[in-house]
C-alpha cells in the first residue's frame, strides 16, 4: 500500500504525484492543508519532522524529502525506468534533482508562499500568526516565511528568487540543445523533479520569465501534454481555480519583472 501526504500546489508532491502515474502504482491521497498549517500539527510532525510535504508511506515504512522519495519509487518499482543508463547523464539527472532542493525549489517557495498560503495568514490575529510560524522547524525556513508574512512580494527575497529562475531556465536552453529532455532523448526524474516549477509559472500568468527561450518553452509544451502530468498535476487546477490564480498572478507580475 502506498500513502502520500500531498497538498495540490506542492512542486515537491507533484513531482512525486507524475512519478507515480508515470510508473502506473496505486496511491491513497493524504491531503495536508498547509494554508492552515497543518503541516505542523502534532500527528504530522511524528511522520515528517520537517514539517513539510510530500510524505510516502509504503507497507507501513514511512520516506520523507521528494528527491530522495523519486530515487526510492524507482529503487522499489524499476519499471519503467527514469534513470539514464549512462553514467554521465545519470550524474547529470542528479545534478537538476540537487539545483531543484537546494535553489530552485526555495526560490518558487518565496514567489508562490505569498499568493497561496499568506491570504489564509492573514486572516489571523497577529498573535496566532506568529505563534503558527514559529513552529516551523528549520530556521531559514521559518526566517524567509515571516517575511513573507510581513512583506509580501515585496520582501527582500523576492529579488534572488527571480534571478535564481531566470538562471536556471537559461541553463535549460543550454542543455536542451542537443538533446530532446534535459538530459538525454529520454524523459528521466530531471525533467519530472524540474516540471513542477513551471507549472507555478504557469499558473500566475509569469510565462514572460521564459517566453524568450524556444527550447524551454517546446519543453514544457512537451510535458504537459504527457499524461503523467495531466494526472498529477494539471488535474488538480480546474478551469475556475486555474482563471482566478492567472488573474491574481497577473495582478502582481510588475513586482516580478522589476527584478529581470
């Protein structure tokens, strides 16, 4: 049996969500309503420590961390394969896999936290505000959310967060030269763990921050017509959902393009 703790507008649980279609497995949704924190409700954190979703539960054994949760399923469920098996492109899946965790994922989280999770915030005393935010494990985490809280998109990370996507989308270009996925003419767990990320701009109208690279923007027509994508994560934002974020996204997109 397969659980996963997800939340719809997760990257790191819909990268996850298109693994498991594009491996055709069973899965029970466990959805977390982040928006109110429960991400760190009590019951939670004795699963996930951190915190944060995804988090697989498979025959009673519980993986945390998406990265580390896509290189489990395809320990666990081989077929079919979304590792290279070249070594070289394998290490290069991994190096798009780290680039995701260790910047790009942080810089969505400060474009997309303040459209999605800072309305139902606000809408808090002050007092449970802080209180909810300060249980939040990790303290660069819980540092950049406050902020956030406090700024919006006009916080100082906002800045960084811009020129971290504008960087990697321009490094896509790059690699996406000669070969029709990012690492090779096979679509592989680099692709999947990167997709996500452009669904966020996809879905504020912020296409214009790669609207000017051909090869990225072939890509990510390529992979949301994938099925894997269509049931992972495009399934989760009927039309109404999808009309009212473009809308706000667009509302707000001088403050992004300020920094380009």
């Amino acid at each position: 049996m397969i659980e996963l703790y997800t939340h719809p507008m997760s990257p790191c649980a819909q990268k996850v969500r298109m693994l498991l279609a594009t491996k055709g497995l069973d899965w029970e949704a466990r959805h977390v309503d982040l928006p109110n924190k429960a991400n760190l409700d009590p019951a939670y954190l004795a699963l996930n420590p951190l915190g944060v979703v995804p988090t697989l539960v498979h025959d009673g054994q519980v993986v945390i961390e998406s990265s580390i949760i896509c290189e489990y399923l395809e320990d666990s469920f081989p077929e079919p394969p979304q590792r290279p098996v070249d070594p070289h492109a394998r290490a290069q899946m991994r190096f798009w896999m780290k680039h995701v965790d260790n910047k790009l994922h942080p810089a969505c989280g400060t474009l997309q936290w303040p459209m999605v999770m800072r309305p139902g915030l606000m809408a808090k005393s002050e007092q449970e505000r802080q209180a909810l935010l300060d249980k939040i494990p990790e303290k660069p985490r819980r540092e950049r959310q406050k902020r956030l809280v406090a700024q919006g998109l006009d916080a100082p990370d906002v800045a960084d967060a811009v020129k971290v996507y504008r960087k990697t989308i321009e490094d896509m270009e790059t690699a996406l030269n000669n070969t029709t996925w990012l690492v090779s003419d096979d679509l592989s767990l680099a692709d999947l763990c990167v997709a996500p990320y452009f669904q966020t701009l996809y879905q504020f109208s912020w296409q214009a921050l790669f609207s000017d690279c051909p090869r990225v923007t072939a890509w990510y027509s390529a992979m949301r017509e994938r099925p894997e994508y269509r049931s992972g994560v495009s399934a989760d934002f009927p039309a109404e959902t999808l009309e009212q974020l473009q809308a706000a996204g667009s509302a707000v997109w001088h403050k992004l393009a300020a920094h380009l």
